[in-house]
C-alpha cells in the first residue's frame, strides 16, 4: 500500500485551514516525490528529496540541483470577473464536483520553483501573464514551442529554466516523463487546445 496513489483523493482534506493545497498537503508532496522520482530520458534517475530546509522538492546530483514546487493545473476562474456571470449559472454540486477534481493528482504539476533574477517562476508567469491566465494547455504549447526555439508568451521565463527543460531531452520526453499523452497528439507535434 506504500506505494498507492490514490487518484481521487482531495488535497485540501489533509491540508491545515486557510493554507494552500499545492504547499501544505503532506500526501500531495509524498504523491509528487514518488511519482517524478524515477529514470529521465537519459536513464538517470531523478531522485527527489523533501527534507531539505526550505524547499518542497529538491533534487541534486551530477545533473545538477533543482527546486521544485507544486502548482494546479485546473483553474476554477471563480475569482475571474469577465467570466463571473458563467460560473453563477453553474449548478452548485456541479461546480463543487469540478473544483474537488482539480484538487487531485491529475490536476496538478511540478515546476521549478526557485526564482532566477528575482523575475517570476513558471508558475507565477503562466498564472499571471494574461494570454496564459493559468491555462496549462497554453503553458504546454509555450513548453512545445519552447523545445523547439519559437517564441511564446512564456519564452523568457521558460529560458530561465533551461536546464531543468534539458532533462527530458525534448518535447516528447517531457510529455512522457509528466505523463501529459492526453494533452497531444499521439507524434507529440502539437497539443491538444481545452475548447
């Protein structure tokens, strides 16, 4: 049972009131550390370790060292005024439903999480910057564009991280390492739009 993940459970169950999920849910971190702690494209294992003071994931090695955070996926844009009017009409038990999804392991990511520059993480940008507005299917594609040399919203930031990108290779080892097949299509040439 060590090893069990449980692809239904919420997050903020087991998360101390008025804090955050994504930083404070003991089971997230354990569901992170052992999910991405396994061999990158190259065969070297990423090991992940949560005891380093100050950071909720840490990997170092001859590879290189790298701070990780945990960041959702799914936003629910119930804090998002132009759209507003949308959410209200949802049915309650539907949107309760909807958020409670969000708030399990398919719903949230890893990226770096040490700022570079004192600029922006991946995941302050991509929740910030307004072609983005914390779309992960948009951060996937400025992550394919990135892999191969074309611009997006997210190139500087995205840059900054070039050597946590270089682990995976390419766009396809990424995909396959986070496993992330359902967000393209199957040659991994272009990603599937949230429409």
């Amino acid at each position: 049972m060590r090893n069990h993940i449980d692809a239904t459970f919420d997050f903020r169950s087991d998360t101390p009131p008025g804090k955050d999920a994504d930083s404070h849910s003991p089971t997230l971190r354990s569901y992170h550390k052992r999910l991405w702690s396994k061999s990158l494209p190259s065969g070297v294992v990423f090991e992940l370790d949560d005891t380093t003071p100050h950071a909720y994931l840490h990997h170092r090695s001859a590879i290189g060292e790298f701070f990780l955070s945990s960041d959702a996926v799914i936003p629910s844009f119930k804090k998002e005024r132009r759209i507003s009017h949308i959410i209200e009409q949802m049915p309650a038990e539907e949107l309760h439903a909807f958020i409670s999804t969000s708030y399990t392991i398919g719903g949230i990511m890893i990226f770096p999480g040490n700022q570079i520059g004192r600029k922006m993480t991946i995941n302050g940008q991509r929740g910030c910057h307004p072609r983005i507005k914390d779309r992960f299917d948009l951060t996937v594609e400025c992550i394919r564009r990135y892999y191969r040399n074309e611009p997006s919203p997210l190139s500087d930031t995205l840059e900054r991280y070039a050597d946590f990108f270089a682990l995976f290779g390419d766009f396809r080892g990424y995909v396959e390492f986070f496993l992330l097949q359902d967000l393209v299509t199957e040659d991994c040439s272009a990603v599937q739009f949230f429409m």
